[in-house]
C-alpha cells in the first residue's frame, strides 16, 4: 500500500509544480517567490520519488524498462531542482517534471521484468552513478536546446510572446547549455572509460560492442563534434540546439532504445 501513496503523491507534486511553472510562462512578470514554491514542490516530489524507487529496487542492481525509467528520471529531476537553486534554468521544468511524473507512475503500473542483474560489484555501482549523471546532465542540455530553438523561432519570427518574456536573454540560454553539454560531455567520456573495466570485471572481455556500447559511442562522438564547433567554429543557436537534441537522441537509442526492444519487442 505504501508504494501507491508514494507513486501518486510524488506525481502530484510534480505536475504541481510543473503547473506552476506553465503558468508563470503566460505572465508578464517573473516571481522569485513562485520559483521557490515550484522547487519546493519538486524537491519533495524527488525525496517521495528517491523513497518509492528505494522500496521497489531489486537488490541486484537489475532494473526492466520502466523502472529504469523511473531512476533516470529521479536523477534528472533532482539535479534540476539542484541546478535551479543556483542557474535561471527552472523553466527546463515544464519539460522535466510531467516526464518525471508519467515515469514514475509507469513503474508503479508496469514495472516489467529486470534483464541484467550484478551484485557485489563496486565498480559496476560507481559506472552506473557516473552514467546517471552524464544522462541527467545531457538531459536537461536537450531540454534546453528545445527551449532555445524554440526563443531563436519566435525571435525570427518577430513574435516574441510571454514565453520569450519568461525566459532568459539567449545569450544566457546558450551559456547555459554548453556549460550543461560540457558536464554531461565529461561525465558521458568518464562513462565509457569505466565502461571498459565494468565488461573486463563482468564479462571477462575489455569490451563488448552490442548495440549499447555503439550507440553510446555515437552520441558521444555527436557531443564532441558539437563542442570542437563551438569552440573553432561559433556554432550557437538553432545549429547546437539540432546537435543537441541528436546526440541525446542516440543517448536515449543507447539505453531505453534498448532496454525497451529486448524486454517488450524480443523478450527472452
């Protein structure tokens, strides 16, 4: 009976403060005050969250696709609330929190069967912490290039609207996002380094090229093109924001891609 209350209690502050913030996008004037309720709302549904996926996770470290889901968004929601409190990105909630929300509820719903599981492992523990994090921070950069195509638009379109208002200057949103590709770049690279000796310890093999380890690949050869742009060449704008998205694309491919084919398209 627990994890229901749970389940629904974290959704519904998420979709609060999601709401909020949809809400500030149509006036006129920003509100510091709506910005701390709006992630004080979040932040409990994140410690709900952290506690329902705590009583459901299989000691085993194996997760099927919904649950994983569920922990990919737990991370990614919790470091926006963090990020927020010190970077103008709470806007980033109207994409992050409604996710956040339907995640979590489909892992009370359809919580799937596990297809890996590991135990004992430290090193495996550490790959998946770093992995989480690459996911998370690359998340909320794909969420922010949405946005910034999305001001870039409108600004060439001479119709700004309450949306424009309600964000930051794009010079600021383009800070923003490379400063969050450049995190989730490193954390992504570190990522495939201890990839490398999580097989060599698991599979006995330094390591395995599946679709996983491909896919990953990619996206990181994506993000890395996109930031030598930026740095040679200025890319910015509409340009880093299709990058953007594209290598997330491929990040997304690269685990639940996968994750969702061999658990609901050729289960075992």
């Amino acid at each position: 009976m627990l994890t229901p209350m749970l389940t629904l209690t974290a959704s519904a502050f998420y979709l609060s403060a999601g709401g909020l913030l949809v809400r500030g996008l149509f006036d006129a004037e920003t509100s510091t005050s709506r910005k701390f309720v709006t992630l004080g709302l979040a932040s409990a549904g994140v410690v709900l969250h952290a506690i329902s996926i705590i009583n459901t996770m299989s000691p085993h470290l194996a997760f099927g696709f919904t649950s994983a889901a569920s922990l990919i968004a737990w991370v990614i929601t919790a470091l926006f609330v963090v990020t927020a409190l010190a970077r103008p990105i709470e806007n980033l909630g109207v994409l992050v929190l409604p996710v956040a929300a339907v995640a979590i509820v489909g892992a009370w719903l359809w919580p799937g069967q596990p297809q890996i599981g590991v135990t004992g492992s430290s090193l495996l523990a550490v790959h998946l912490v770093i992995s989480m994090l690459a996911y998370a921070f690359l998340a909320l950069a794909m969420v922010q290039a949405v946005l910034l195509a999305i001001q870039e638009n409108r600004l060439h379109q001479h119709h700004p609207g309450h949306l424009l208002q309600a964000l930051p200057p794009i010079e600021t949103m383009e800070t923003l996002l490379f400063q969050l590709i450049t995190a989730g770049f490193a954390l992504l690279s570190l990522t495939l380094v201890s990839g490398v000796f999580f097989t060599r310890e698991i599979f006995g093999k330094p390591l395995v090229f599946n679709h996983h380890t491909v896919l990953s690949l990619v996206s990181w050869l994506v993000f890395a093109i996109l930031l030598v742009g930026r740095w040679r060449l200025g890319w910015r704008g509409r340009l880093a924001a299709r990058w953007t998205i594209g290598g997330f694309a491929f990040l997304l491919l690269a685990y639940l891609g996968t994750k969702f084919i061999v658990e609901f398209i050729i289960p075992k």
